[in-house]
C-alpha cells in the first residue's frame, strides 16, 4: 500500500487509485503533520512513503531511520506524464521488492537503494 505524503498531488493519486493501487493521503486525513507522523503512519500497517520531500532522505541516511520504506518522486511538471508510467511500472513489476527500501524515481532513471 502507498501512503501518499501531503506534498503528492491529487492527480497523481487519482492515477494511481483509478489503476487499482490502495493509496491513504496523508492531505487527505491528516493535512499538516510532521514528517515523524507520517513515518509513525507508514509502519502499521506497513505502507510506502511516496513523497517529493527529500527530507525522508535526511530521515534514512543522516538520522538512520531504517524501518521504512520510500519512493521520492524527483521531476519537472513537464515530466510527470512519464514520473507516472514510471510509478506505476514500478509498482506493478516489484511492489514487495520496494519495503525497505529507498527509491528515487526521475525522468530518466530508476535507482533502488535497501535499507537492511
């Protein structure tokens, strides 16, 4: 399951319900929490993070937050046409393989980092 930070834009939650994908916003249910919140969130049940703050970077690699699992979304707004066939690619061919993990996804690469 996606937990869609507050900075995810509708649309991009649209797209990804309307292919089927169980997504909980964060704007949605709880607009304005902090970043510790929506980690605490991402854990029961166990959720990916889809985000566009790098700050969840900070939270894995500078506080060692290792017990979760992100997707930072990285692009121009000309892009997100292809951000999402991306997304959705990624999710339909290694959903299981993206907990514990850190994933960045631009227009041009993919790159998966584990968190173990």
């Amino acid at each position: 399951m996606i937990l869609a930070d507050e900075n995810i834009d509708a649309h991009i939650i649209d797209y990804l319900r309307s292919k089927g994908k169980e997504v909980y916003s964060v704007r949605e249910n709880h607009p304005g929490i902090a970043d510790e919140q929506v980690i605490a969130l991402s854990k029961d049940p166990p959720r990916i993070i889809l985000t566009e703050d790098k700050d969840f970077g900070e939270w894995v690699y500078a506080h060692n937050e290792k017990h979760i699992s992100v997707i930072l979304l990285r692009y121009q707004y000309q892009d997100r046409s292809l951000i999402l066939n991306h997304l959705l690619m990624l999710m339909e061919s290694r959903n299981e393989d993206l907990y514990s993990k850190f994933t960045t996804i631009t227009a041009k690469k993919i790159r998966i980092r584990s968190l173990k």
